[in-house]
C-alpha cells in the first residue's frame, strides 16, 4: 500500500519528529511505500494567493476559488500545489500528523490544505442539481482511500473530555476530520491522540509507540468514523439539513455520525486513545 505522511512540525528532535520517523519506519517494514511531505522542512508557503496561479492577467483581480479553478482545469498551477495533489492519488492512505495548536492545526498545515485542495480536485466536482450536492462528504476526488490523524496535545485526556474544559476532542477535531477528510471522500478512521505530552519519559514513549504501531498496522481493518454520506438519502437537497426522521433528538456534530456504529468503535478504539 501506498501511505502518504503529511507532517507539520518545526522542530525535528520533537516528540512529534521522533513519532514521525517511528511511523514510517514501521509501515516501511511492512511493505508498505511511504512518502513524507514534512511541511517545515520544504519550506511550504502556506498562504493562498495570486502567486499560485501563474499566468493569469498581472492587473486581474484575484478570486481565490475561481482562480484556483482555472490553474485547475487549465494546468497551470504552481509547481508545489501540483506535486501534492499526485501524492493524494497516489497515496491509498493518507496521515496528517501534528501538534494541537490553539485548538486545531498549525497554520502550515492549513495552509497546504488551502492551497492544495483545489476547486476541481478536492471541492468543486460532480453534479449540482435536486438529486444530488456535488461529489462530497463521501464521495470525490479522495474517494477509497483512507485517513487518520496522529495528534499531541499538552492538556490532560480529562481536559477533552465530554465534560472538559476545552470541550470534546471529537467536536474539536470535527473540521478535520469530516470538513477537510471526509468532504473530498476519504473514509476516516478514529485519530490517535497523545495527551499530556509535556509528562513523555522513555517508558511511555516505549508505550506510546506500541499502541501506534498497532494503529498503523490496523490501517486497513480500523473500521472508519460513521459520518452520514451527503448523498445517501440522510439529507434534504438542496437544503443539505437532516431529514425531520433523522436523529431528530440531536443536533450539532454528533448528528452527522451514525450513533449506534459510533457507540461500537468507541469501545473498540478507546486502548489506543491514551498510552
């Protein structure tokens, strides 16, 4: 399998660098071919702007998506933006590892997602109409393949808990996870999340790693996040809400999962939440 590793650190002595390289060097052993893309590292220019679409009108004004859409379509986008869009179809899984900062990702990390999810490539695909809202959330460019996030955070597993103070880590990771993975279609498997990384001595790094190479060894059984296919019949269209029948008891993120599977890979995935 082909596992790409977007990786979004600046410091390579990190804990996140030192679970970087165990990652990699894990998958490699099992066959598998890996590519980093280590956003520091090459210097990734994070802001979206005019610069990545070459050739346009010097004295045209700037549209962010219909701009993108043109250097899409007519092959021309930078040079970066291209090479990491053959990575995403090259990949049949896709791992974004980073530190939790401010409540979501680094800004670097935002930045590749911005620039390379291209209006045609990762947004902007299939039929618009009253049947159907476009190829998304389930269903595009990204569909079969699989991702999951590797996530450190300096609180306490307690402090994101459902009654904690920094609110839920699923509703945190949610723009992640259903926004950015699952809208281009991936299947989205349960993140692997380090609490309390400032208390990391050997042992529980040794620990650490063990519940990862797990998860990593899992990649292709893991049964992923229940989300609701935009298509499937779960939503009106065009309105894009609930049906009145769906869920009618729930509101907010939780009711874009199906609650019964969810409640079942819960169980499942809980040891490997916390080493």
């Amino acid at each position: 399998m082909n596992v790409l590793l977007v990786y979004a650190h600046p410091e390579p002595k990190s804990l996140n660098g030192s679970l970087k390289d165990f990652a990699v060097k894990r998958l490699e052993a099992a066959g598998h071919q890996v590519q980093v893309s280590d956003l520091y590292a090459m210097d990734w220019k994070a802001s979206l702007d005019a610069d990545d679409n070459p050739g346009r009108p010097a004295d045209s004004r700037f549209n962010p998506s219909l701009d993108s859409k043109h250097a899409f379509e007519e092959g021309r986008q930078s040079q970066d933006i291209a090479l990491e869009q053959e990575k995403l179809l090259w990949a049949d899984t896709v791992i974004l590892q980073f530190p939790l900062w401010w409540f979501s990702m680094p800004a670097i990390l935002k930045g590749w997602v911005e620039r390379v999810y291209a209006y045609g490539f990762a947004y902007g695909v299939g039929e618009h109409s009253d049947a159907r809202w476009g190829n998304r959330y389930g269903e595009g460019t990204l569909a079969g393949k699989r991702a999951m996030l590797i996530v450190t955070a300096g609180g306490w597993e307690s402090h994101y808990s459902p009654r904690g103070i920094n609110g839920p880590i699923d509703d945190l990771l949610f723009p992640i996870q259903h926004g950015v993975l699952f809208y281009p279609g991936f299947d989205v498997l349960p993140p692997f999340v380090i609490y309390r990384t400032s208390r990391m001595d050997e042992e529980r790094f040794s620990t650490t790693c063990d519940a990862l190479g797990q998860r990593l060894d899992d990649l292709w059984k893991t049964a992923p996040i229940p989300f609701r296919p935009q298509n499937a019949g779960a939503y009106d269209i065009p309105q894009l809400t609930l049906r009145a029948e769906i869920s009618s008891d729930q509101s907010g993120f939780a009711a874009h999962v199906r609650q019964a599977e969810r409640g079942a890979l819960s169980e499942a995935s809980k040891s490997h939440a916390n080493p």
